[in-house]
C-alpha cells in the first residue's frame, strides 16, 4: 500500500501542535502507558489501521508489555492476560469505537464497571485516547498510511 499524501510538508503545523498537547493531557491522567497501548491498539485492530496497529505494538513494547499480551489483546475476552481494570478499558475502546447506526455505544454497565477501576481524571485520559485513535485510525485509513512507522 501506499500512502496518498506524497508531500508531508502540506500537513498543517498547528494540527500537531493540538495532537502534542492532547498527549500530553492523556499522559497527564495517571493512565499506565501499557494499558493506553492496549487501548490504542484495540481500537486501531478494530477501525483495520495497520500503521496505527505497528505504532501501538511498537508502543507497548517500549512501555514494557509482553509479546503475549499485545498479539492477544484482539481475544481479551477470552485470553487470560488482562486485569479486570484493563478488561474494562478494553470495553470502553470497543463500544467508543463502534458507534455505528444501532450500536448500543457504551452502555451504563460498561460506565459503571470502568468507573469501579479508575478516577474520573484517568477515565478523561482513557476516553481521549479512545478519541485520538479513532482520530488517527480514519486519517490513516483515507490517505492509506502503511505500517512501518512510529510517531511520537
């Protein structure tokens, strides 16, 4: 696949600007990297972002998770690797991620099983993860980003 975009000097500076500083108020949630990794990568498996799919493996690597854990997380519902906190996440980026037409979205069980596990501030940096890799996963979808790299 290539990439659609094939002047990178056309991206608009100030939009990184905004991506910087929503980073670092996910990093500022008190989130373990390994488990935004996680959900970043749940999402991008689910949206079919390769790039984005590398970067997060990348990512949870550097961040220390385990080969098992990242090539698993697609069956986390079934795989024993996962706390019940990060199981939780995990729901959250799936119902965030599938609003489709008569999707249930995230229901108030799935609210309330996340809200049992983490702080108000840590569900803002989760939900805005959810919320950038959405972002990123339809940009790399449309301009047909190939996987291989690493941002940030």
């Amino acid at each position: 696949m290539e990439n659609r975009l094939k002047n990178k000097n056309t991206n608009n500076p100030d939009v990184w600007t905004a991506v910087r500083h929503l980073q670092k108020a996910i990093a500022a949630g008190g989130v373990d990297p390994k488990l935004l990794a996680l959900v970043h990568l749940r999402a991008s498996q689910i949206n079919g972002c390769s790039a984005c799919v590398y970067a997060s493996v990348t990512g949870g690597k550097k961040a220390g998770d385990t080969d098992e854990r990242l090539h698993n997380v697609a069956a986390w519902r079934e795989a024993p690797f996962y706390t019940d906190a990060e199981r939780a996440a995990l729901a959250l980026a799936e119902a965030a991620t599938r609003l489709q037409d008569g999707a249930p979205g995230v229901t108030d069980e799935i609210w309330e099983e996340v809200n049992g596990h983490f702080t108000e501030e840590q569900i803002g940096a989760i939900n805005l993860e959810i919320a950038l890799t959405n972002f990123f996963n339809r940009i790399n979808r449309t301009i047909r980003e190939p996987a291989g790299k690493t941002w940030g």
